[in-house]
C-alpha cells in the first residue's frame, strides 16, 4: 500500500460548515425575479387513450398564463437511455401507461393558483386494460403496454456457461427456490425541485437536483430542438438521490416552462407526486436450482428472472444486464444457464436504484448458498470460503477477475469480527449468548456480494477534470480549484476529489476548491452512480494534476512568470480494463467482459426473533466493505451505516404497493423507512485495503455494495432463529409469524 498523506484522513468535508448553518442553497431555495409556478396535470388511470384535452377554463383562471401542452414541445420524446419512447406530455390522441405520465404544466403567478387551475383542465379518457404483473404480461395476448411492439418483453438476456446439464449430473445434492423482492421507493429527503429560465444570452438555464448535468441537458436540447450549448444545468447541494434523479422527472419541465413563457418557471413536487409519479426499483421475480458436490464444492447455477420494467424504458436494459452478470453471485461456477426478461406493465416505470441490478440478486443467490450448507452439513462461511471467486478466475460471462477482487477477503475478515473461528481447516460458527426473553430466539446469518464499478458492457465510461493551481513568486502552489460534473448528492464525492487533489499536488486540503457542477464551467464526468465518481473521477483529477504539475515545471523553467497554470485530462475507463457487451460474443452465450472493475464486501447479522409476533430485531451486524484505499475513513463508515440503514428497510419494513397499476403506497407516512428503533443496536465497519492497481491510489467505489449485503444477511438470521425461510420481502413481522405458524403445522 502506498504511503499516502492527506489520503486515509478524515478531512473536514467541505459542505458541511455551510449545512450546518443553513447557509447551503438547494435548487428550492433559488428564486427569479417575475418568477412563475408550474404545476403538472397528472395522468387519471394508469392506461387510458387521451379522447379529448380542454384547456379553456384553466387559462380563463385569472393568474393563470399558460397551460403548457405536447404542441408546445418541439420534440415531445425523451429517454436517459435514448430509447426515446417517453413523452414530456401526452397528446390529444395518445395513450398514457402510467400514473406518472403527464398531460400538462399549468404555469401561473402563484402555486396556489396553478394547483387550482390544474383541477380545471379537462380530459376524456378511453380507459383500458391494465397490466400489472409482469409474468402475466409476457404471456401470448396480454394487452400491449407499447403497442408498437409484438410482445410486452422489453429485453432478454441468456448466459449459458460450460454444460447446465452435466453440471447437475455431478452434483451430490440439488436446492431450489423462489424469491420476490418488491417495488422499493427511493425516499430521497429533498423533494425534486428546481426554476428554469432565459438568461441574458437566450439560452435555457435550470437549476435542479439531478445526477448526471450533461447528460440532461442532451436530453432537453432534443426535446426542445436547440444546440446543445444553448442549454445549461446548474445543479448546487442536492437532498439525496440513490438513483432516483438520474431519470428527469422535473428538469425537462423546468426547461419547457421557460422555454415557452419565455420567464422563470419554478417547480415543487409534493411529497406525493415524489412517492406516486417518479420512478421505483425493479421487482424480481427469481428462481434458482443450485448444484454442489459433497464437500461443498459449487457445480451448477440455474437461475431465471422475470422483472417489471414499469412503463416505460428507462434504464432497464442496463439494470438487467448487471442483473444477469450477477446472477450467481461472486461465486466460481463451472456451469451456469441464467434467462432474464424485462417486462413492461403498466405499474411505476422501474430505473436506477442503489445497486443498479446487482441489489437483488443476491436476495436469491445467498439464501441457495445457505440451503446448501444446511443440505451439507456445513458451516455458511465455510461453504461460501469454499467456492468465492479470487482474482485471476472466470466469472460465468468468461470474465476474469481482476487484482483487487477481494470478496473472499471480505468474507474472512467479517466472520472473524463475529467470532467464528477456524479449526483444522473447518469454520466454527460463534456462541449467539442468551436471548433477551424466553420467548424470542437468536440466530446469525452470513451474505457475501459483489458489484460493478463504473459502466459496463462496452460503454465509453469516461471523466474529465480540470485543475486550475496558483503560484506566487517564487512558483509555490498557493491553491487549486477542481473543476469536474461530478455531482454530490450528499455522498461527499467533492470532499474525496478535494483529497485527491491534495495528495496529488502535495498542498493542504484547505487549500482546494471545487468549482460549482454547472454544465456551461465544468466539463462532463458522467452520472453520479455505479459507484464510480471516486475510480473514475478521482483518476481524472489525479492526472489532469499530473499534467498540471508538468505545465508548472515548464513554466518554472521557462521563467514566464505566469501565476495560474491549467490542465484538463480525460479518463476512460476501459482504457484500463476493455469491456464489451453480449453481442461480441459470436456463439450469443452471453461470454463477454462486462465490467471495469468491482467492489466486494461481505455482512453477518446477529437477530433475535420473536416468537410470539414475529419481530426481527437486529442485535449486531459486522459489515467488511473493501475500499481499495480509504480516502476518508469516516464517510465510509457513513457509507456502511447508511447502506445497511437501506438494506434494513429493503429487508424488513418497505414496500411501495401498487393495485392494477393505481399506488397504495401515496406518503412516508404509509411507506416504512426503517426508524433508529429498527436499526441494528451496533453496527462494527470492518474498511479493507485490498488496492486496485488501475485505482486512484489503489481506490475503488463501495457506495452501492454497502446495501447488497444486508437483506440476505437478515433473512439467514431469521432462518438460523426460528427456521423459516422468508423467500418475499419484506420479512414483516405478520410475515415471518405466518410462516412459523405455517411451519409448526407442517
């Protein structure tokens, strides 16, 4: 490990002195002069034809100035993934496929009023068949939720590796099962919000809370046919996003009120329309057939996925390709047939959530490694040692592992934290201690997972930074500013980039800067997810310091006296690792080198089960998360506690419910985020240092793999407890109950 200076320290971060005061400025908070408010018309029926649009009595409201239509869009498509098959509004004519479709923006003098006016627009419906359960909608004859297409299947993916069929001839013993993890809402804390205007150069500038400034404002310049450079974003402190702001769903309207009032448009979302007209996270519907030999060595993995896309494309197609790779876990497989179908219904259009395909699987993959080891007679991290891939391996798409790769790492160092301990080549599991009441039980659960870092499948994953330094007289650097799209979300990538900087240039911390994410200053550094800000940005940042340290050497010894020296450097990615997507393989086997690289980690959850009512309460849980290097200490540990705060949720609490296409789930009120009361009572981080040699400083992204883990964990522990397996989350109390009582009369 390199002997760093600044990297490793817990530096102040550098929002939050600003946060703390108030004095932080979220796009809620920007105001125009002679500003407007705009409110939506939101779809009435989660698939209807749009007979007939009235508009008349709306804009006959005083303070209202314009109902904004499809006719007032130049071109009404858009998508993040340029499948382009949304619409900003739904025309006279048109069909809407879910609740979260538009049919107009009410722009007026005061919210008040455009939120009255919206009551006023008229809209007939011709209402149709709703399609609400993917396996339903793949069948021959379901209604079509895009109408263009033959079939309600979006997209499939098929990966056979060696011979399924061999495979499980030479297993000794064969498990099965089902699993079904549900929609889960983002719950970010900051409603989407945001003003759009004309600035003094015609251009349309907005100011929002999105993920990925460049790849928006590509997406408005589109929809509303202008250059690209005569569209801006400008995106200050954002309230969280796991996902959920990488589809627009409020900056093309930003970007279309202005456009067509030609003055300040701001908009709002209530908590509602955030819960009930914004994207979701992709329900599986997953079953597994696992074959092993006698001492434990995996030989088969038949896996098959159904998954609703929601309405629309989004970012499925990439959601289930990380799906598919993932499928049969960080493990070493010699055989292996994975089949995986998006499906389009007409629930909540499904996109990018923490973990991006790779959160789910592990739901089924984990539970399958523990029902072997039961069927073995043996230990749950033995079987798991046994089998995890190690750097140099081949993964089921044929893909090796790279030097860093450090799942069984992960493994080991969380099982010794839990007290497990390793006697003549056999793992013994730890003492549980005793219960808290007769009636409750214990039990401990282990899950090991595995993610992608940066984008995969032979995209170009690239960022660029440029680092401006200043000298005084005598050539010492007095500061530097970062200027990179690098948007934090509230994870803290700028602090990351900001050490970075001064570990590069060997200057304090204090003094960097970093420059605020606006499309027109700084230049693009891809989204903020995939984990990747810290590999890839931080590479970008490191090196255009590299070069720029090279300029201020020429500088020095051609005695120009110049006082600010610049230089910007672009990293791809694949430069370091190539990647490709399925169709490079000729045999369509699905062999292909997906990913860039990966971040590892392993959990153990210590529960206590009550017998009684069914209640899980997590007494510990131990969570090793390989960082390649730890920039900041003490954001990973906000890492690990935030993402085992998610996974809690996705595990026991949350559940976003939808009935034929119309949500149940409308608030945080009616929607469980796990409180402090339901988190662990001790959460022991365990940070590895197992370096990426292609890493900053041997550096990789944990932000996503610190959730991947939890929900498998828990379920294991509910199933050590009180030996049911909760095979659909969430393990709610009435549902871990139902199966004890299910078990006992069994």
């Amino acid at each position: 490990m390199t002997t760093t200076k600044v990297l490793g320290t817990s530096i102040p971060r550098i929002d939050s002195p600003s946060k703390v005061r108030g004095t932080r400025k979220y796009p809620t908070d920007f105001e125009r002069k002679g500003q407007l408010y705009g409110k939506v018309v939101w779809a009435a029926h989660p698939h209807a034809r749009v007979l007939r649009l009235g508009t008349a009595a709306a804009e006959a409201l005083p303070g209202v100035v314009r109902v904004i239509t499809a006719s007032d869009v130049p071109v009404n498509e858009y998508s993040i993934a340029g499948a382009n098959d949304q619409q900003v509004f739904i025309p006279e004519g048109g069909k809407v496929r879910w609740l979260g479709d538009r049919i107009a923006l009410v722009v007026a003098e005061t919210e008040a009023i455009a939120e009255e006016a919206c009551k006023l627009v008229r809209v007939a419906y011709e209402v149709l068949p709703v399609v609400d359960d993917p396996r339903a909608a793949m069948q021959p004859g379901a209604p079509l939720v895009q109408e263009q297409r033959e079939s309600n299947v979006m997209c499939e993916i098929h990966i056979h590796h060696g011979d399924i069929e061999a495979g499980f001839a030479e297993a000794d013993v064969v498990v099965e099962g089902t699993y079904f993890t549900p929609f889960v809402e983002h719950a970010y804390t900051q409603p989407d919000a945001g003003i759009g205007y004309i600035d003094e150069q015609g251009r349309v500038i907005i100011v929002d809370s999105g993920q990925w400034a460049h790849d928006d404002v590509h997406q408005i310049a589109h929809l509303l046919d202008l250059p690209i450079d005569q569209v801006h974003e400008i995106i200050p402190a954002v309230g969280g996003a796991f996902g959920g702001r990488e589809d627009m769903h409020i900056q093309h309207l930003l970007a279309v009120g202005a456009f067509v009032t030609r003055r300040p448009v701001k908009i709002t979302f209530d908590r509602d329309e955030v819960t009930t007209r914004t994207g979701k996270r992709h329900p599986f519907y997953m079953t597994y057939r696992h074959g092993a030999k006698r001492d434990g060595t995996l030989v088969a993995v038949e896996a098959r996925c159904v998954v609703d896309a929601g309405a629309y494309t989004s970012t499925t197609i990439p959601v289930l390709n990380n799906a598919a790779s993932f499928m049969a876990g960080p493990y070493r497989v010699p055989h292996a047939q994975v089949d995986v179908y998006g499906v389009f219904t007409n629930n909540a259009v499904t996109m990018a959530m923490r973990g991006f395909g790779a959160t789910q699987p592990p739901v089924g993959y984990e539970a399958q490694m523990t029902k072997l080891a039961e069927a073995l007679g043996l230990d749950p991290v033995e079987i798991r040692l046994k089998n995890l891939l190690r750097p140099g391996e081949h993964t089921i798409t044929g893909h090796v592992k790279h030097e860093g790769f450090a799942a069984w790492e992960s493994c080991r160092e969380a099982a010794l934290a839990a007290g497990w301990r390793e006697e003549n080549g056999r793992w013994i599991r730890p003492d549980l201690g005793t219960p808290s009441a007769p009636w409750k039980r214990r039990g401990i659960g282990v899950a090991v997972a595995s993610k992608n870092v940066g984008y995969s499948f032979g995209f170009d994953d690239q960022s660029t930074a440029t680092v401006d330094i200043k000298l005084d007289g005598s050539g010492n650097i007095t500061g530097a500013t970062i200027k990179c799209g690098a948007t934090d979300v509230g994870e803290g990538i700028q602090t990351v980039l900001v050490q970075f900087a001064a570990e590069a240039l060997d200057i304090s911390p204090d003094s960097v800067r970093v420059a605020l994410v606006h499309t027109e200053q700084v230049p693009d550094a891809g989204s903020c997810s995939a984990s990747r800000h810290t590999y890839m940005s931080g590479n970008a940042v490191v090196r255009a310091c590299q070069e720029a340290l090279a300029e201020r050497e020429r500088v020095l010894r051609a005695e120009t006296g110049e006082t600010t020296v610049s230089a910007t450097a672009t990293y791809h990615g694949r430069n370091a690792r190539p990647t490709d997507s399925w169709s490079a393989d000729p045999t369509g086997n699905g062999q292909c080198n997906p990913h860039i690289g990966y971040g590892c980690g392993a959990q153990i959850a210590l529960v206590e089960v009550d017998t009684e009512t069914g209640e899980t309460e997590i007494v510990k849980m131990w969570v090793a998360q390989n960082a390649g290097k730890a920039v900041h200490p003490e954001m990973i540990v906000g890492q690990i506690n935030g993402g085992v705060h998610m996974g809690v949720g996705y595990a026991l609490t949350e559940e976003y419910i939808q009935v034929e296409g119309v949500p149940r789930t409308r608030s945080l009120s009616t929607y469980q985020i796990p409180t402090v009361w339901d988190m662990p009572h001790e959460i022991v981080p365990l940070i590895l240092e197992i370096p990426d040699p292609t890493g900053p400083y041997g550096a990789t992204g944990i932000g996503e793999m610190t959730t991947l883990c939890t929900a498998p964990a828990i379920l294991a522990a509910i199933r050590d407890a009180v030996g049911v397996w909760i095979d659909s989350l969430p393990a709610s109390p009435e549902r871990v109950y139902l199966a004890m009582k299910h078990s006992s009369t069994t």
